[in-house]
C-alpha cells in the first residue's frame, strides 16, 4: 500500500516527538538490526520511516512484517517505496514524512542501544541552547557480535563546533549517533530536499548543521555500527569507480560550501587543501608521480602553516610513492577516513 505524504506546511513540530528516517537497499540480512533496537526504545514517542530504495530482495516483505510490533509498541511506522538511486534520494523520500521535534537518521545495518533516543532527547529538552548532540559509537561483527575496533577517529571530546572536524575527518560520522532538531534541519533545507549524490548522505544531514550549530558530545556509546563486507562504505571500487566516488565528494563538499554561504578566503583554501590531500592519497595509490608533485606543489602554495612544515610536507609527498608508504596507506585508508564512510 502506498504511503500518502503526512507533511503539512502550516503544521507545527509535535512536541518530544523522535521522528527516525532510516534507507535500505537490499537490507534482507540485517534490517532486523534497526527495526529491532527501534522496538526496544525507552523513549515513548518515535516515528519510524523506512524509506525502501528499490530493493529486489525480501526487504519489503520483513519490514511490513513489522507493522503489528510497530502499533502494539505505540509508535507511529511508515514504508516508503521509491525507485532504486541512492542513500541521499532515499532520505529525501523519507524527509517528508518527518513530523517530530527531534530527527535522527540511523543506517539501517546499525542498532541503537535501548536508552539511545531516550538520552539525546532527554538532553536537547534540558539544554535549549543546543540545536543538536551525539553520543559514542561502537562498532560490532554483525555475525559473532564480537565488539571490533574503531574505523573512525573519536577527536576532542569537548569541542562542540564539529563542521572542520567532520569535513578533515578528526572525528566520527556515525550518523545513527546524531539527533537534531527538525526545525532548524528545514531552516537549511526549507523543501526538505538535501543534495543527493551516490557517496551517502551524512554530508549533507550534518555538515551545514555543523557549521551554524554547536554539538556536545554525551560520553557514552549508545550507537552500533555494524561493519560487514559488502557494505557501501567497504565495497572494494575499480580505479574508475574511486575516481568517481572522490570527485562526487568534492562536488558535494563545493555545493555544501554554496549552502553555508562560505566565501571567505581562508575557508576555501581550507576546503581546497582537504580536496589536494585526498587527491594525493589516489596519486599514491595509483602511482600518478607527475601527479603527485603537481598536487605537492598545489599543497605547499595553499598551505596556511609555517614554512618549515609546509616544505616538509612537499618533500615528503614528491618521495613517498614507495613500496613502504603504499602499503601503509592502505592498512590505515579505512582509519584515516581519506575515502570516507557510509
């Protein structure tokens, strides 16, 4: 049955209300995962929304065998069905239908711990000065339940203006872990539409937050992250497909600049050096040398640190396409965050 579109313009935000928008794509295995730790809330008030991206497997079918568990736990459960894009088209399906105070937009392979919604929601109704807050993640074998270690930097802890720390990859994505107010999600996107792009959607959802709004940490892991083969973010990508996947990057990163309204002169030779270090990371990979000394020399120029650490780095790049330093980067490219996750 198709779901009708409950957004109304002239309404108001339901009070206390969680609104979850959550993508699948062929989630047969491990759909359970979320609907399930979804179920388990202690928070009273959440609105599911699972937006199916044209899945071709069982996907449909084991999320409309959740309906029943949905009404007799009282939340309100919606399924969407759109044709098969990609993650960011997907939550753009899902953004209409949001009705809570609150949003959060976990994956769909991930779980949330029982008191997860409980806490966040808890802490943004006693600090009304905060737009937004996270908590930890840890992350779990999906077939042994073994905890395994972090893929993702945790950073500085007490730090609350996030968007550098997130867009240079000091700190976690987790998206499961965020939860935002509504209101100011649609103050950015007023059409309740994000830029859709195929490398995720966690970009869009937090970086423009990030860069207007402040977000403390709470101490704790209360998200899951699932780490399985096969997962967008661990997908093993052609030489093409990398290429690709780093220039939609870029242009979603340009595009959240236009959004953010960044035009001054140290921000974009900020964003341009994030852009130069990963293309130097694919010059390695591939063995571009040419390459990598004309993105060495484009470092050095815009490179706002001293001098001395600026001619280290360009010395170091012109030199470091051997056997030593190709095998390192890709024990550490999961870590480093170069090729970004989920």
């Amino acid at each position: 049955m198709k779901e009708t579109n409950l957004y109304n313009e002239n309404a108001n935000y339901i009070k206390d209300k969680v609104s979850a928008v959550v993508p699948v794509y062929n989630g047969e295995l491990f759909l359970p995962h979320i609907l399930d730790s979804i179920l388990a809330q202690t928070y009273p008030q959440i609105e599911m929304i699972l937006v199916d991206d044209g899945s071709s497997d069982r996907t449909l079918q084991i999320a409309e065998a959740y309906r029943e568990a949905f009404a007799v736990r009282g939340y309100e459960y919606h399924i969407v069905r759109a044709g098969h894009r990609n993650a960011s088209a997907a939550i753009n399906h899902g953004l209409s239908y949001v009705t809570g105070e609150f949003l959060i937009w976990p994956d769909s392979d991930d779980r949330l711990e029982k008191d997860s919604v409980e806490k966040r929601a808890a802490f943004l109704r006693s600090h009304p000065q905060y737009q937004a807050v996270r908590s930890l993640s840890y992350y779990f074998d999906p077939e042994t339940e073994e905890m395994l270690p972090e893929d993702e930097k945790t950073g500085d802890l007490t730090r609350e203006y996030l968007f550098w720390d997130i867009l240079e990859f000091r700190t976690y994505v987790g998206c499961g872990g965020y939860m935002l107010r509504t209101k100011k999600v649609f103050d950015i996107y007023p059409e309740r539409h994000i830029p859709e792009y195929d490398v995720g959607q966690n970009f869009q959802m937090l970086l423009p937050f990030m860069y207007h709004h402040r977000c403390p940490t709470i101490p704790e892991k209360l998200y899951g992250v699932c780490v399985r083969e096969g997962s967008h973010s661990r997908t093993k990508l052609t030489r093409r497909q990398e290429y690709k996947k780093f220039h939609d990057y870029e242009d979603l990163v340009d595009e959240i600049a236009v959004i953010c309204h960044i035009h001054d002169k140290p921000s974009k030779k900020r964003i341009l050096s994030w852009k130069l270090k990963r293309r130097s990371y694919l010059a390695v990979k591939y063995g571009q040398r040419k390459q990598l000394l004309k993105i060495s020399w484009q470092m050095l120029k815009c490179d706002q640190r001293s001098f001395y650490h600026s001619v280290k780095d360009f010395i170091w790049n012109i030199f470091c396409d051997t056997w030593l330093l190709r095998k390192y980067m890709k024990c550490k490219e999961c870590m480093c965050g170069i090729s970004g996750r989920k």
